[in-house]
C-alpha cells in the first residue's frame, strides 16, 4: 500500500477524534464558568442530557442545561441547573437550580431534556424561557410516561420556575401471556392526557392568564385480524381550566 496514502488516511481518521476532544462539554468555556462559579462536581453531570441552545433574537447568549446526579437514602434525585450563559463576556447572567426537581424511580425515569428556542411572552417585559422533560418506564405490561413543561423567568441574577404542568401523560395496562401465532398478547387499556396552553389577553397580577385545553382518552388495545396490536378509542372527555398566576406562590395554578 502507499505509504503517501497511509499518511493521509491516518490523518484523515484522526481528525473528527481530535474534533470531538476539544468539544466536550467540560472543556468549554461555558461549563469551566459554570463549574467555577456554581461548585458544580462534573463528575455529578448527567452528561447524556446537557443540552444548550440559543434563544430566538439573543445570539449573545445561550441557554445550558443539565440534571446533576445525587443519592439520598437509597434513591436517586436529580438537580435541575439552568444556566444562561454571555458568550462574548464568557460569564454567567443568570442560573436556576432546582433542588431535588425529580426522584427517578422505576417509573419516571428520564428520557429526554430540550431547551425550546422561543421564549413564552408573559406581559410586555417579561419573556419565558421554556423546558420540556420527558419521562417513562420500561415495563412493557404497565407502561407509564409523561412530558413536562417548565417556564423560568429571570429576576435579578437569577431564574424562578414560575410554570410546571404536565402537557402529555399516558398509563396502561396489557394482559401478560405467552405469544400467540409470533404475536404478543394484545388485551389491555390504556390513559392519554394530553394539554395545550394559550395565553389569555387579560392579566391577573401583571402576568397573562392561561388557558389549558386538557383531552382525556380511554383506549382499548386489541389485536386486529392479522392478530397485530391496534388501538381503539373507547371514551373521550374535554376541558378547559384557567390558569392564573398565583402572587403569594410566585406560580401559576390552576383557578
């Protein structure tokens, strides 16, 4: 073979190794800011989830996320940091810990972290910025799951959670039993919750009102003719509930 060529390919592949060292998150500035500032163990990072992400129409600063993992008396718990980050000054403006913010357990554990890049207006001067979190288990006979939202505003040097709701939920339950034909069994119910906010124009406490649409099905799984697993909607219920900031809270709560 070509030495020349060997060369060339050793560089070659190489190169994205070297890429991926020097953009590990614990190398960057950002995250030697973070662990500077906040005492943050980055052996305690649930790395697997650190996300960040530019916020629409702020392209100086940026948005870094991350659960930090600790055990408590036989269980785990993880601490939400929100951190926003000036990338020209290269220091933290404002962060957000939540202590304790989930218990991971068999049946919430988490799945999925996303900063959603367009910040929720809550009155002319206040923007929120806005978290989802997914969660479920992997019990195939009881599968459970949900997803999150999560709204901080920034006051002073740091964020407040003013909003947390579940805007999707689901349960079930499936018959265990042996395979029939190839196929698993397909007898069981399951629960959909799923909700949609709109902001309201009218303001309780100097923060816009919300509007929660919350739909509710029953499902029955059941096999088709070929004996696959299909679903069948066996009820449906509608709601519509206010939300309103609470001021003593400092929260919104369902009215």
């Amino acid at each position: 073979m070509n030495k020349q060529f060997v060369k060339w390919m050793s560089i070659f592949l190489l190169l994205p190794l070297g890429s991926i060292a020097q953009n590990l998150p614990y190398d960057t500035p950002a995250f030697k800011a973070i662990e500077k500032k906040l005492k943050i163990n980055k052996r305690q990072v649930y790395w697997d989830f650190y996300t960040t992400q530019v916020v629409q129409g702020d392209s100086l600063n940026q948005l870094i996320v991350f659960p930090l993992v600790k055990r408590e008396q036989g269980a785990m718990k993880l601490d939400l940091y929100v951190v926003n980050y000036h990338t020209a000054k290269q220091k933290i403006e404002f962060y957000y810990k939540g202590e304790n913010q989930w218990t991971i357990a068999e049946d919430t554990s988490l799945r999925g972290l996303e900063i959603v890049p367009t910040p929720q207006q809550l009155n002319s001067k206040t923007p929120a910025y806005q978290l989802r979190a997914f969660f479920s288990n992997s019990v195939r006979y009881n599968p459970t799951g949900r997803e999150e939202l999560i709204w901080l505003i920034s006051k002073g040097k740091n964020f407040y959670n003013i909003f947390t709701a579940n805007v999707m939920s689901y349960s079930g339950k499936m018959e265990s039993g042996e395979l029939s034909n190839g196929h698993i069994p397909c007898n069981g119910n399951k629960e959909e919750i799923t909700s949609h906010f709109t902001i309201l124009p009218h303001k309780v406490h100097g923060f816009f009102a919300l509007m929660e649409h919350r739909s509710t099905k029953q499902i029955r799984i059941i096999p088709d003719a070929e004996g696959f697993c299909t679903e069948e909607l066996s009820n449906q219920q509608e709601a519509m509930i206010e939300w309103q900031y609470n001021k003593k809270e400092k929260h919104y709560k369902p009215n």
